[in-house]
C-alpha cells in the first residue's frame, strides 16, 4: 500500500499538478497573489476574452463582458457587463478567483465595487506591442498557462519585428486616424494604433497632442492635409466620410484615400492585432505608391 501512495504522489509530482502560488503586477502597479492559478476567471474586456482564449485557457472562462465575441465559443459564455455597467449579482453567482478588468474601458465607479467583492482584480491597460506581450506572459501565469502565455507573446513579437522591417523605413506618409467623425476624433502617441502608424512608416498628424483620444476641429485636420484617412469597422463597411467631402484640396480627399480597417484587428488589444496593422500599413503603401 505504501509502495502504491508514493507512486501516487511521484505520479502528481511529475505531472505538475501541485499548484503552486502566483504573484503578479497588474498595470495600475498592484501585487495580485494568488494561492494557485485561476480556474475561474472573469474577463472584462473583449480583447481580454481574446487573450485568454488564445494561450489555451478559454475553458477557465466563465463570464465575459459585451462584444466578447472571438472566438466563437466566447459568444456562449454568460455577459456580466460592459463599460456602461457591470452585474455584480451575476459576477456573484459565477463564482470567480479572478477578475480581468480593462482600466481605461471600464471607469473607476465600475472597478471600485468588483474589488470590494473580495475576488483579486487585475488592471490591464495596453499601449504598445511590448504592453501586449507582457500581457499575455502575465495572464498565462495567473491561469497556469505559462507555456501558452510564452508562444503566443513570442509570435506577436516575432510578426511585429517582421512587419516594422517590411515597412517602418519607407517614404513618410501623413495619416490621420479618425475615431469618430461627429465630433472628429483621433488618437495620440499614447495609443496603441500610434505605434502601428509608425511601423508602417506613416506619420500621425495629432500625434502629439497631450489627450488619449483627442477631439479636434475640422479646421486644425483639414490644415494638417493628411494623405490617408484611416478608421476601423467591419470589412464590408463603407467609410464615414463624414464632412471631408467638403475640402477636396485634402490630399486624401482627393485622392480618395479612406482606409477601412477591420476594427476586431487593429481596435482589439488581442494577439490578432498585428494583423490589423498589417492592413493599415498596406493602405499607407498604396498611398505611398500613388
């Protein structure tokens, strides 16, 4: 009988089934301890969801928020809640140990009482590749999934280098990224898509200015004479040109260079990211060509 409990508990021991504890920090700088890694995780944010599922632990997911819809077999899980607000009873009763929360798409007034249930939050706020690798590293650790973690932070890395070789050294060409076209908004060199828009050689026009998303004049754009209009939406979409029409000494206007660009790609910050700045730095290339 001993002789069979020792090969048991060799058995256990060779497998790694010992959990082990995992201490992490998250992006707002908080040590998350856990005493084994999460089975039952929360993911608010879409490109959360993504991650997850990615490096091989979308089965530990139990709730995800709005939109939370790659791949499919995310669209099955139950949604707890999205930027607007966030079902703390319905959190409850799937009983999580772990909960992924996107700091800038969920405000303080909807993280302050997740972290008043008693379950580990961590913060997660993405601004570049290197943010986006880490995350995946990070994650794959509180999930026990570091190997998962580890191969899919190395491919972004690995499409990343190959898509700023392929790109970032080619004649500049001046983009502006348009988030919203009433009022007309953009992004500055914080954003993640900034750094896409350098690795394809191009120049973000409101780049330096002090606000995440800034809302700018049609004035001031129009002034700065981009010579390709991006945006994100469905492949199938037309681009809101909203009151560009009006000025077609725009060189994009002109031209008609108005990008659409798969807005799960380049406006998730998931490991197909890469893949929405690829079509991003095609656009710019056939601008640069013209």
């Amino acid at each position: 009988m001993r002789r069979l409990v020792s090969l048991s508990l060799w058995l256990v021991l060779a497998s790694g089934a010992v959990a082990q504890p995992v201490s992490v920090v998250d992006d707002s700088g908080h040590t998350i301890s856990l005493p084994k890694p999460s089975q039952r995780v929360i993911t608010l944010g879409p490109h959360l969801t993504e991650q997850v599922f990615a490096i091989g632990a979308g089965a530990q997911v139990v709730g995800v928020s709005r939109y939370s819809d790659y791949p499919a077999e995310a669209k099955q899980l139950p949604i707890v809640g999205d930027a607007v607000g966030v079902h703390h009873e319905t959190i409850a009763k799937l009983k999580p140990d772990l909960i992924l929360v996107w700091r800038t798409g969920f405000p303080d007034r909807a993280r302050a009482p997740l972290k008043a249930m008693g379950v580990p939050v961590f913060d997660s706020e993405i601004r570049s590749v290197a943010d986006l690798a880490r995350s995946l590293r990070t994650i794959g650790q509180l999930l026990g999934r570091a190997e998962g973690g580890e191969a899919q932070a190395k491919l972004v890395e690995q499409q990343w280098t190959q898509l700023q070789a392929e790109y970032a050294a080619r004649k500049p060409v001046r983009v502006f990224y348009q988030l919203w076209h009433q009022p007309l908004m953009t992004i500055n060199r914080e954003h993640l898509i900034h750094q896409a828009i350098t690795a394809c050689g191009g120049v973000n026009i409101f780049g330096e200015l002090p606000t995440f998303t800034p809302t700018v004049s049609w004035e001031a754009a129009v002034q700065r004479n981009p010579q390709v209009i991006a945006m994100a939406g469905a492949p199938s979409d037309h681009p809101e040109q909203g009151q560009w029409p009006r000025f077609p000494g725009v060189e994009a206007v002109k031209h008609q260079r108005f990008a659409m660009i798969d807005g799960d790609l380049i406006g998730r910050m998931g490991p197909r990211f890469v893949q929405g700045a690829r079509q991003l730095c095609e656009a710019i290339d056939q601008a640069r060509q013209e």
